[in-house]
C-alpha cells in the first residue's frame, strides 16, 4: 500500500499516515523501548508477543512516494513470501508448496474506496498476488461484516479518549468466536485478552494510560491490518456570529460548546440598517 503516493494525487496531501490505534492522542504508544510503566504490563506476555514489542518503534512501510521506494518494498515483501513458502509460478503467480495461488478479495460497501483499492491491488499483482475487489450493498456489506465472510474490508474505528470495556469486543478471544462482535481480524492472543484486561481495571488515568501504550504496542506488532490515515484537524465553515471558547476541547468540534456572540451580531445588524435599498423606477432592457 503506497500511502504516500495516494496522498499526494488523491487527497491533496491533507492526511497523516496512521502508526497507532490511538494515533493523534495521548493515548498513542509513544515509540522506543518499552517505556518501565509498560512493562509492567508486557513483561508477563513476553513469550507470547513479538521480541519488537518490547523493543522497537513500529513503523509502517513507506515507499517516499518514488517508484524506487516502492520497488524495494515489493521486493522485500517477495523475500518475506520466499521465506514462508511461496514462490513464483510460470504463469507469474506466487504459489505455496501445494501450487495453491496467493489470492484474496477485498468486500467494499462504497465506491469512493475504488480509488484507493485500485492501486494497492496494481502493486500486488507486480507481486504475483491476485487480489480483486467486489462493491456490494450495504445490507449484504453488514450480513457478511457480521459473519466474519469476507478476506479483507476496509474499517475506520474511532478509538474512545477513555478507553474500557468495549475493547474487550475488539481484540479478545472471546470476541473473535462470538458472531456479530467487532474483532473483524478474528485475533486470539491470550497476552491481548491480559492486556486489554489492563486497560479495563484501570483505577487511574495514569494507570489508563500506561495500559493503553502497553496495549496499542502490542496490537502494533501483531500485524493485523493495513494502517490508513488519518487527519490531525476538524473542518469547518462557520458565521462570525458564533465564537468558541478559548479552551477548546480537546478532541472534535463540540459545538455543545460554541456560543452566539452578541457583539458581532449588533454590528451586523448596525451595518444592514445603513445599507438603503433602492427600488428599480423602469423595466431592465434587453
């Protein structure tokens, strides 16, 4: 997935890549070695988690938007293959041990996600990988999303500021049996189950957030999914009537918040008192 050559000819360079499930906040693993207030959460996982966890800052691959970076990833993501068993068949294809082909579906429940899955799947095939795309309707979408049918999807998950309880139904084993649940990547990890367990009986918002880092590094370093973007700013249009407190919230607009400002509105309507309307005296010619 070549996340900067997207944001450059698709989304006008806006986005930011996403290299945390909390990215944004401060509740996004910090980066390095594990901080002493996550181990105190990772040590007792080690056996079950990646030795990168404890270790090193997770990082997306990047292309640098060239056609050389690209080129170096595709041909780093081949000796991967090459290590786990595939290989290049005659007719160009990655094939395992059982001449079996590399091939998958993406399920879309949008066009506007073509765009996007279009390109990644151009530089699959330049793998040997055979991915295709199939849109279908929204209540099929939910049928197949609820019954965990399909290869890969495209999610977008707004992560709580405070998390808790329903990140057990993300990425828990018991959520990966129940049909329905949210943990779309089927993941069953007891280490998870303990550190999301973490998360939950957090008596502290310091507490809360050394749990969540331990957890976001851990989910980091299993690979799940394909990290997107994300934007670090809200748009809006607003009338100058309207202003916004100087303490703003942290996290959206909240307009629960905004309020109407009566100074501004007087001059407004002072300034249409003095503009005069002049009714036209003849018919418009022509």
């Amino acid at each position: 997935f070549d996340f900067e050559w997207s944001n450059k000819n698709l989304f006008y360079d806006q986005y930011t890549r996403t290299k945390s499930y909390w990215d944004n906040s401060e509740l996004a693993n910090p980066g390095g070695a594990a901080t002493p207030e996550e181990l105190v959460y990772l040590e007792p996982w080690r056996d079950r988690l990646p030795a990168e966890t404890f270790t090193t800052t997770y990082e997306p691959p990047s292309t640098g938007g060239t056609e050389e970076g690209l080129r170096a990833n595709l041909a780093t993501g081949l000796e991967l293959l090459e290590s786990a068993g595939w290989t290049v068949g005659d007719d160009g294809l990655l094939v395992n041990e059982a001449g079996e082909p590399f091939e998958f579906e993406i399920v879309l429940d949008s066009q506007s996600w073509e765009r996007n899955t279009q390109p990644f799947i151009d530089n699959l095939e330049r793998m040997g990988i055979k991915a295709t795309m199939r849109l279908v309707d929204p209540s099929q979408y939910e049928t197949q999303v609820e019954k965990f049918d399909y290869d890969m999807i495209v999610l977008n998950r707004g992560m709580s500021p405070s998390p808790g309880n329903e990140q057990r139904g993300y990425w828990t084993c018991e959520s990966a049996q129940t049909e329905g649940s949210q943990n779309y990547w089927g993941v069953c990890n007891e280490a998870l189950d303990g550190l999301v367990e973490n998360v939950v009986q957090a008596k502290s918002r310091e507490e809360l957030v050394n749990a969540t880092h331990a957890l976001d590094r851990a989910l980091l370093w299993q690979h799940l999914g394909v990290p997107h973007w994300h934007i670090r700013s809200d748009r809006v249009a607003y009338w100058d009537v309207i202003g916004r407190p100087a303490d703003s919230p942290i996290y959206g607009i909240d307009f629960n918040s905004w309020f109407y400002n009566t100074a501004e509105a007087e001059q407004i309507r002072a300034a249409q008192e003095e503009l005069e309307f002049v009714e036209p005296t003849a018919e418009p010619e022509g």
